[in-house]
C-alpha cells in the first residue's frame, strides 16, 4: 500500500518567499499549495489558507463578540509587525499583543490576555465570544485544493488550550491550582462554543477538522488531559463520526504517556508525532501505543534537516522508516513532525519527494 506524504512547508515557503530566497525551480509558486503541487505531492493540509504573520492556525472562522468591542491596531517595528488587539467590556479593557518576526519567518505572543486581568474578567471575556464558520472561504479553498486533495479546518482548540492561550502553558498551571472554579466556568463555555463551530464544519461540508493543540505531555500530562480536555475530544469525535467526518488533534513534542489515552477517546488522528531525539517514542511504537485505529502524521522533524546531509543519507532514513511503518501503512501519513524549519535545505527538501517516490 502506497503511503501518502503531505508534508507543511508553511513557514518554509512564507520565510523563502518574503526574503527572495525561492529557488529558481519554484520561483513561480505563490503559495504553499502550488510548491506542493511541483513537488508531486499530497494535500492533507491545514494551513494552505492561514496567514502566518496573523496567526498560528485558522482563518476560516471569525469571532463573534456579545457586549465586547475589538479593536486591533496594527503596527510595524522595522519589518517585524506587532499586533494589539483591545477587548472592551463594560467595565475592563483587556489586551493581548503578537509580533511577527521578520527574519525569523515566526509569531509570538508578547502580552497575553491575562497578564494584568482578573480571572472574573476573563471568564466574562470567554462568556462574551462563539464563531462563525466561513463556509464559503472553505469551499474557494478546497475547490483550490482539487478533489484528491483534503483541506483540514485547523480551526479548533480545547478547554486546557484556551488558558495556554490567555497566559501561556506555563501560568496556566497556576490557575488550574489557584483559580480551580473560574478555570472549569471558563472552560466549560469553552467547550460548548467549540462544539458548536464543530457542527458548523460539518454542516459546511467539511471532512477533517482539528484542534491546534500541541499535545506535548510537558504541559498536556495524561491527567490534565482527562481533568480538562478529553470531553471535548469525545464529543467532538462523537460529532464527526455521526457525521461522516474525522476529528484530529495538532501534536509534537514529547508523545508517549499520552498515546494510549487519545487512541481511548474516539479520535482520528495525531498531526505530527515526533521520533526521538526531539520526541520520547518512535512511530511505529507509536501506533502500538494508541491502539489498532489511529491515524499518524509525521516522520520528519527539525532534527532529520539538521543530520541528513547527503541524498544516500535521507533515503536510507526513508527506506528504514518505512520498512517499520509498512504493517501501519493504511494510518500513516508521511510528513512534517511539526513544520518545516525555514533553515532546510533546498535539496533537502527534494531528496525527501525523491526518496518517498522511490519507496
């Protein structure tokens, strides 16, 4: 069975693109999807329509506010560009602020929401938000896309991930044990909203959703996942596959203690699972770890960039890989353990599309 290599190359192609560095051979391409398309390749992709300098995933769902006025000012720092967005409640501003930087291809958060708001506050603030899906925006991009390619609506998150959001993965863990109440209140209308965007996807067509929460076990430890997580991935994946859709989760970093509890839950599919030495577990133990049904992306990390340095080299990586991957073949997709570093070689790249061909 021939195995399907999607491989992401958004920040890749956006840093090679905004610094005139495309290679003469793609030059051409004006996005993510067309270099895709010259190499030859599969499109199981949920990033071919999200702006890197806005955001780390979405775009296909807008923000509805209820009693909450937003206003976002864009700046430019040199060629970094800083984004302010302003949440005005009736008695609160709350303020969060993003950089692009420039020569780095890549978003940070520079002021979270709840650097200087009270928990009260931001629990109004979740209370106050739901989103809208832009069916037709998805429709433009699939049709894009062509019928053998998928277009996954990146456009979810989970309870636990909200708080990651609002103040970074490592103060969220404070809040979880100072604020246990008003972290379940705001999570709880978390979670009721997302599952509402989650029928709006499928009553839009979509196929495959999935929720951008970098599953890493350092700030999703098995027990958080369960405390605050694992009902939104049941019922999500319950909805899909009532459906006739399929529901994944984004994932890299450390993997292994988590497996076999996401392979429990009902859902489809783990985005970019990552082999030692930047992951705990390789992928074919990977599979065993989840169970019998899900479905795995990934098999290339920052780190294959860095040590594969000649073409034998990548396709005795490839052919190794796959010889293991071969009883799994039929839930595994080749790809990108989390992204393409804007740093890989051109060549790289192709001995990558060669060898995969050749397999």
């Amino acid at each position: 069975m021939r195995i399907r290599y999607a491989p992401n190359y958004w920040q890749w192609f956006t840093h090679h693109q905004h610094h005139g560095l495309l290679p003469t051979e793609i030059a051409h391409c004006k996005s993510q999807l067309e270099m895709i398309r010259w190499l030859g390749l599969d499109v199981f992709s949920r990033n071919i329509y999200c702006a890197q300098t806005e955001r780390w995933f979405g775009g296909l769902a807008d923000e509805i506010w209820d009693g909450v006025e937003v206003e976002e000012r864009r700046s430019s720092e040199g060629r970094d560009i800083v984004t302010e967005k302003n949440h005005r409640l009736r008695n609160a501003t709350v303020t969060e602020q993003l950089r692009y930087i420039f020569a780095e291809s890549t978003l940070v958060q520079e002021k979270f929401l709840l650097d200087e708001t009270p928990m009260e506050v931001f629990v109004e603030l979740v209370r106050a938000r739901r989103w809208r899906f832009r069916r037709e925006r998805f429709e433009a991009i699939q049709r894009e896309a062509g019928p053998d390619g998928v277009v996954i609506a990146g456009e979810l998150f989970s309870p636990l991930k909200l708080l990651h959001f609002a103040a970074g993965a490592d103060k969220a863990v404070y809040l979880l044990a100072d604020y246990p109440e008003l972290c379940r209140e705001a999570m709880a209308a978390h979670e009721a909203v997302q599952l509402d965007l989650v029928r709006q996807m499928i009553a839009s067509g979509v196929r495959v959703m999935m929720s951008m929460d970098n599953l890493d076990t350092m700030f999703h430890p098995p027990h958080y996942v369960e405390q605050y997580s694992a009902s939104f991935y049941e019922k999500a994946a319950r909805l899909c596959h009532e459906n006739g859709a399929a529901f994944f989760i984004h994932a890299c970093g450390q993997q292994r203690a988590l497996l076999p509890l996401i392979g429990s839950l009902g859902v489809d599919g783990l985005e970019g699972v990552t082999p030692p030495p930047l992951g705990d577990v390789a992928l074919d133990e990977a599979m065993r770890l989840s169970g019998d049904r899900l479905i795995i992306t990934g098999g290339i990390s920052a780190a294959e960039f860095r040590r594969l340095t000649t073409r034998q080299a990548v396709f005795d990586y490839v052919g190794e890989l796959f010889a293991r991957m071969k009883p799994f073949a039929h839930r595994f997709v080749f790809s990108a353990s989390c992204n393409t570093p804007y740093t890989a070689p051109w060549e790289t790249i192709k001995w990558f599309r060669d060898a995969w061909k050749a397999s």
